[in-house]
C-alpha cells in the first residue's frame, strides 16, 4: 500500500504543477503594479477591452477608500504567501489532498485502519483520473468561452470595418482624456470616487509603436529568464514581480517558452501625467488582445510540461506604461481585461 500511495502522490504532484502555473505566461494571469494616482482606481474600457481586473498587487498604498484594508500592497521580494504544504495549497491539490486525509481520519474512527476510508487502491486511482478529466474539460470550455467572448463588435456590424492592431488615434472614444468611452473629462466612472486624476497626455504614433514592440520584447524576455532586459523595459516595482516568478520556475527545474507574440487589437485606454517626488511622470493605460505560443518545459530535458508550443493562445490585458518626458516608456503595471 505504500508503493501504491506514493503512485498517488506523484499523480497528484504532476496536477499541483498543472494547475499552479495555467497560463504561466508573464504575470500568470494576474494584475498588479503602480499606475501612480490611478493604481487602485479601474482603467477606462476601450472597445478592445470593456472590462478590467482590479489591481491585486501593488507598492502604492491603496488611499482611495479611508481606512480600507490594502490587500497585495507589498514590496518586490516581500509577498505575504500562502502557508506551505500539500493541505494549506489552495484549489485542487489543496482540495485533493483534504479529501484523501479526511478519508483516512474516517477510516481511523471507524476502527478499520487508515486507508480503509480510502477504498481500494483501484477506488483511489479512480477518483484522481476524475479529477484530471474534471480539470481537462473546465480548461476545453473555459478556452472556448474566452475565444467566443474576445471577439469584439464594431460599428456596422460583423461586416462592418475592423481597425488595425493598435489605433493611434488619440482622440478616440474620448480615451486621451482619461474619460469612459467619451464620457466628458472629469466626469465621475465606476472605479473613480472623483473623475481621473492628473493632467490629460496627448501621445504620438510613436508611442504606440513603442507599446507594440515592448508587448512582444517582455514576453520573450521572460521566455529567455533573460533578466537584463526585463530590467530595462519593467520597472524596478515590476522587475521585482516578475524576477520572483522566473525565480519560482527556476526552482521547479521549468522553463517558460514564449514566443510569435502577435498583437491582434489595442487601443488607448487613460493617458495622463502627474507630480511626483522625481518631479513630473507620464503614464499611458494600454488596452491590447495578443497571441503567442506558450509552453512550460522541464529545463533539463526540455520535455513538455504544460502547453503547445505550435498553437498560439490569446490573452486581453491592459498594460501600463510610465516615463520621465521626453524619456522612455517602461512597464509599470499588468491588469487582466
């Protein structure tokens, strides 16, 4: 029965891994970062993008709300993190894990023996092949879900005209000014206690080809574990986060390939500047749907963990780039649309 338990645990292991790291491209599906006095506030929608995840994690303290708690506000390196251990794990193998010792504590009270509550080694290997269909299936229909709903509607109709991959106009849907979907400025928007804070920025055709190219140089940086890179294109704030996920893939002996980063759409979500210690900061919200191919391996034998490195995936986020005038733009935050 010990053989057969640690099969079992070794089963498990691999789903802990799987389920850890879906959609391990940078930021794995999270939102975090500073975008100065607008960090905790929510970006305009763009029609890329109607919708956005609040921030989760930032150094900026929360101060829209007085006395509110201010969950994820950390420094780089110092993350509160879940308590360690198979059972303090949260989603499924916290869950999968649970539920084999609750199984075994039965059996113990019942005077059977441990691995009595646990059934047949037949029973146990049953239930965690559910588990991996269960958990195979949810990923198939959460994919399909997210490919129907990311196909935005435009004016006229599914006949009517498309834009290019990233509008330069910006003057459109009124979001230069920081406003909703041409909304006046300063009127007041679900997220914003007040209407957007600092001074409207206009942007050239420039700017935007400039959030083109860091999209795809970011994504294969962090392919590469290259760090230099991200050092220059992130800020030090988003070096740190990002450094401490390449650090945990390091640890598990993976290896995130990115690669054929494409943008599909994007358009300009708030644009703005405002005083800050340094003197003044320029900050540009950039609402952008890509795709790329995303493969976790094992960087010893490259052998595929998660992913296809032939099929492209696509993801919609709003980035947050931030410079001193006339310096360059940088990562200063991620948020998932």
């Amino acid at each position: 029965m010990p053989r057969a338990l640690l099969a079992v645990l070794a089963l498990a292991a691999g789903l802990m891994v799987a389920t850890d790291f879906a959609e391990a491209r940078v930021g794995r599906s999270g939102s975090f970062g500073s975008r100065g006095s607008r960090t905790w506030s929510t970006p305009a929608p763009t029609p890329t993008a109607p919708t956005a995840q609040p921030m989760q994690r930032s150094a900026t303290p929360n101060t829209t709300q007085p006395g509110a708690t201010q969950p994820g506000v950390t420094q780089p390196g110092a993350a509160a993190r879940p308590a360690g251990g198979l059972f303090n794990r949260p989603g499924l193998m916290g869950g999968l894990m649970g539920g084999l010792l609750g199984a075994g504590i039965f059996g113990l009270l019942m005077g059977t023996g441990f691995f009595s509550g646990l059934g047949s080694l037949a029973g146990i290997l049953g239930f965690v092949l559910q588990m991996v269909l269960i958990v195979i299936v949810a990923r198939l229909v959460l994919g399909w879900w997210r490919s129907r709903n990311q196909q935005p509607s435009y004016a006229g109709g599914p006949a009517g005209p498309r834009p290019g991959p990233m509008s330069r106009d910006p003057h459109a849907e009124g979001a230069a000014s920081g406003s909703a979907m041409g909304a006046p400025d300063g009127a007041a928007r679900a997220g914003f206690g007040t209407g957007p804070r600092g001074k409207p920025l206009k942007l050239a055709a420039s700017d935007f080809d400039s959030f083109e190219r860091t999209l795809g140089e970011v994504q294969e940086a962090y392919g590469r574990d290259d760090r230099a890179t991200l050092d220059r294109l992130l800020t030090p704030e988003m070096a740190g986060y990002i450094g401490e996920e390449l650090d945990e893939l390091a640890r598990d002996g993976l290896v995130n390939r990115l690669s054929d980063v494409k943008l599909l759409q994007g358009d300009l979500s708030e644009a703005w500047s405002e005083p800050d210690e340094g003197g003044t900061s320029e900050y540009a919200t950039v609402a952008m749907r890509y795709e790329l191919k995303d493969a976790l391996v094992e960087r010893a034998t490259g052998r595929l963990v998660q992913g296809d490195p032939d099929r492209p995936t696509q993801a919609t986020e709003f980035w947050t780039f931030v410079r001193r005038p006339g310096g360059a733009w940088k990562v200063s935050a991620i948020q998932q649309g």
